[in-house]
C-alpha cells in the first residue's frame, strides 16, 4: 500500500479560533511589553492613548476586509492571506488580470514573512527583558551574554510546544488569556483607584486630568505612536491561516477575526492604557547606573519594565506594603503571556511558509509535515534560529528592540494594505459585492495603513534619537529581505521556468487547454 501523506486536522471550533488568534494579540501583556518603547519615542508623553485609538480604527477596516477574504475563500487553508492574493486575481474572468495572481501571492507572502517572521524574535527579546527584570528585583542583574542565552531557550521551548500541534497550542492559550485579562484589569482598577484616593499624592502628574489622556495633542506624535500602537493590536488576522485546522471555517474564522480585536483591543487594551497612564507622576522614580535620578515619564522610558515599577508604587501604597508581591505576580502572567504571544506568532508563520512551499514559491524542505503531529515542523525549527538571533539583537538596548519591531510593523503595514486593496479586486463586479463592506472599508483600510507606514518612516527618520536610529535599522532589515526575495524570485522562476507575470496569450492558451 502507498504510504498516506500526513495532513492537518480539523480540531478547532470557534473558541480555538479565537484564542489563538487573542493568544497573538496578548490580552494585556503588551502594557508591560511595550509601554517603554512608547514612552521613550515621539510623543509617548502626551498621545499614547490616542496613538493606540489610531491603531485601532485601522485595524478594525483591516479586520473586517480579512473576515469578508476568510468567508468568501473557507478553503484558503494555511495560505490565509497568501491564498486570498491568488485567488483575487485568478477567479477574475479576463486572462489580462489573472496574469498577475503570481506576482499578487509573491507580494503578499514576502510582507507576511517580513511581519510574522520577525514577530516571533521580537517577543523573545521581550521575554529575555522581562526575565531580567524579574531576577533584578531579587539583586540577580543577567549579563548581556546571560540574556541572549535566555534568548535563545526561550525561542527553543517555544519551538518545542509548537511542534507537538495546534490543539495543544490552543490549551495553553485560553488558560494565558484568562490569566492576563484577570491580573492586568485588575492592576487597571487599582491605578485608577490610586489616583482617585490620593488626589494629593503627588504635584506633578504626566496627565493633569483624564481628558488629557484621550485627547490628541500633536498629530505626528499621535500617528508616529499608533506605529508602535499597531503591535499591540495585530494577531486578529492570523485565524485565517488556520482554515485547515477549523471545523467550520467559512462561518469561525470571519468571526474570530473581529472577536479577538473586539476582546483585546477594543476593551482590554483602551481601559489598560488609560489606567496607567492616569496613575503617573514624579512619585515613579528610575534611577540609572550612573546616579541619574528620572521621573515619571523620563522614568518610564528608562525603566526596563515601568509597569512592574508602576505596579509596585501602587502596591505599597494600597496593599499595605505589598507592591513588589503585587508586581512579582502580575510578572509572571506577562511572562505567560509573552510565551503564548510567540506561540501563536510562530504558528502562524510557518503555515504561511508551508502553503507557500506547497506552492513552490518557497524552499520545499519548509513545506514538510511532521509525521505524527502533523505540523511543519522543520519551518518551525529554523524559525526558532530565526527567533533567537533577532531576540539576541533586541536585548542589545531600547533602539535595536524598537528597530526590530519597526521591522516586523513595516510588514504588517504592507501585509494589511494589500488585502485591503485584495479584497475590492474580489468582490468588485460580482453580484455578492457591497459598496460598503467590499469598496469604502477596503479602502479606508488601504489608505490608513499607507498612512501609518508613511508615518513611521517620515517621522521616525525626521525625529532624532531612538527614533531615528531605530527607523534606519527597520528600513535595513525591509529592504534586506526585500532584496533576498527578489533574487528568489528570480532564481526559483528560472529553474522551474515560470513566468513571474505571464502573457496574456499564455494564460489563454492554458485555459483552453
């Protein structure tokens, strides 16, 4: 008998959907994670909360187009986004526009791969920050070698939960998500209740009052955050490269998609946000090696970890004393969280990278399947290289961790805007098209994530310091992947003599075939 070819299983209902695509998103941890990288860039004094409020709209235009793709192609598999790209075109009636479903899925598979495969890195530096941190707070400060170690055993066991399948994945994620949406709401109510009994507890507040906080102040420093903001929020899409492994694809993944941002942006992360915000003043204090004493703001962009610093203000001043208890324990659910962040990202990318290598647009050994847990199990190993070499840069300082994540936002910026603009060339012209839902979304969601990697561009690189320095790494690292998929291109069309856009001719030729 001939040996059967392993394939994916279909495990996933719309729970399993939605938490691995919540589990990318993290309900929370990003507040730790990220909240210096905001704080020390432009404008992170003044238009954070209004940067992540910019995100977020785009992401909603974005999320709704990826739902409209998932629930017109349930087949995709996954492909996800890669799949979409080709069938935009390919499903077209003319051969003058089916010409170019290569070019379209190449485009499309180089920005997911720019996104999802400098994602995962970017949470491994994060993790190795947060383990330093932790360790800090008991007199133990790991080295910068001790820290790229961590690193990379991070990314290791990351691996290792990611090869054994999906379904265990899954289990991991829900018990994350509840974790994380417990202890950083929690920690919300008390900032807020922080300021609300100690009116006179500190003379100078990084917000005078709450209004301060949701109202825009400069709109560079506003678009310029909502940059940074955008990796807070993406995940939601990464549901549609789990077709394979959903029940019922065509109904759970267009609404994972929305649920899981509903879940984690629209609700977890505003309210978080605007509760750390709201609670800084001079009281939070960082000092540097040298002696330097920094104050609220200053502090937070300092600070390794200015939420667990805030945390433990807050802690000694309502807990009787117990800050750094309260701060030890919310540690550690971030901790779980940034674990089930990678998890999910890492999931993610090598679907992308299996279907392409399906396809041969991509190196076969990455479209192997492991032959008891049905996962593409060597993408995931070189992923997990992958990984702790970009973690090992991120742990570097503040400007090489923000440069990776401009990277991998770059990605997402062009990886969004395309299935924007995918999703009209879709539906246009056919009888299920909408003006709405297939044309003014779509649309809104091409120019505001155009926008948005203008903006990150523009300003980063007209605003000195850690955000300059870090926009020219992210725009090396884009144009340097950009490069080596050209040259793969090129070559991988040469050896299987394809052509990257087809005569009109030919394409007819093979139709009438």
């Amino acid at each position: 008998m001939a040996e059967q070819t392993p394939t994916m299983k279909k495990t996933l209902g719309l729970t399993g959907v939605t938490v691995n695509a919540m589990a990318l998103i993290a309900p929370g941890a990003f507040l730790w994670i990220t909240y210096q990288l905001q704080a020390s860039n432009n404008g992170g004094d003044t238009d954070m909360w209004t940067g992540i409020v910019a995100a977020l709209i785009v992401a909603f235009l974005t999320a709704i187009a990826f739902s409209e793709m998932a629930r017109k192609y349930p087949e995709a598999g996954a492909g996800g986004s890669y799949y979409f790209a080709e069938k935009a075109f390919l499903d077209r009636d003319k051969a003058s526009h089916q010409r170019y479903a290569r070019i379209a899925k190449f485009l499309t598979g180089w920005a997911a791969h720019l996104f999802y495969w400098v994602y995962p890195g970017v949470m491994v530096a994060m993790m190795a920050v947060l383990v330093n941190y932790i360790l800090s707070q008991f007199g133990v400060n790991l080295s910068i070698y001790m820290q790229i170690l961590v690193a990379i055993v991070f990314s290791a066991i990351v691996g290792f939960i990611a090869v054994r399948g999906i379904s265990g994945s899954t289990n991991v994620a829900i018990i994350i998500n509840v974790v994380q949406l417990v202890s950083l709401v929690g920690f919300s109510v008390l900032a807020i209740l922080f300021r609300l009994n100690n009116p006179l507890h500190a003379t100078h507040w990084a917000h005078p009052t709450g209004f301060s906080i949701v109202f825009p102040h400069s709109l560079s420093a506003m678009l310029f955050q909502s940059t940074i903001a955008i990796l807070i929020l993406v995940g939601f899409e990464s549901s549609t490269s789990l077709a394979g492994e959903a029940i019922n694809p065509k109904r759970d993944i267009p609404r994972g998609v929305i649920l899981s941002l509903i879940i984690q942006g629209l609700l977890a992360y505003l309210f978080e946000y605007f509760a750390a915000n709201f609670a800084i003043s001079e009281k939070l204090v960082y000092v540097g090696a040298d002696g330097t004493k920094l104050t609220g703001m200053a502090a937070a962009a300092a600070s390794g970890a200015p939420i667990g610093d805030l945390t433990r203000l807050i802690g000694d001043s309502m807990l009787g004393g117990n800050g750094f208890a309260l701060m030890i324990v919310i540690a550690v659910t971030v901790a779980l969280a940034v674990l089930g962040t990678t998890l999910a990202a890492m999931n993610t990318a090598v679907r992308i990278s299996f279907a392409m290598a399906q396809d041969n647009e991509m190196p076969g050994l990455l479209g192997s399947l492991h032959s008891k847990h049905v996962t593409p199990h060597i993408a995931v190993w070189i992923l997990v290289g992958v990984s702790a070499v970009i973690g090992s840069v991120g742990v570097l300082s503040v400007t090489a961790l923000t440069g990776v994540t401009l990277a991998s936002n770059i990605g997402t910026f062009a990886l969004y805007a395309i299935i924007c603009v995918l999703t009209f060339i879709t539906f246009v012209g056919r009888t299920e098209f909408h003006s709405i839902k297939h044309a003014v979304i779509p649309i809104l969601g091409f120019l505001g994530n155009i926008g948005m990697l203008v903006a990150v561009v523009f300003i980063g690189l007209t605003t000195p310091g850690v955000s300059q320095d870090a926009t020219k790494m992210a725009l090396y690292i884009t144009i340097g992947w950009g490069v080596v998929s050209a040259i793969y291109l090129l070559w991988n069309s040469k050896v299987s003599g394809r052509h990257i856009v087809p005569p009109t001719e030919l394409v007819k030729s093979a139709q009438n075939r």
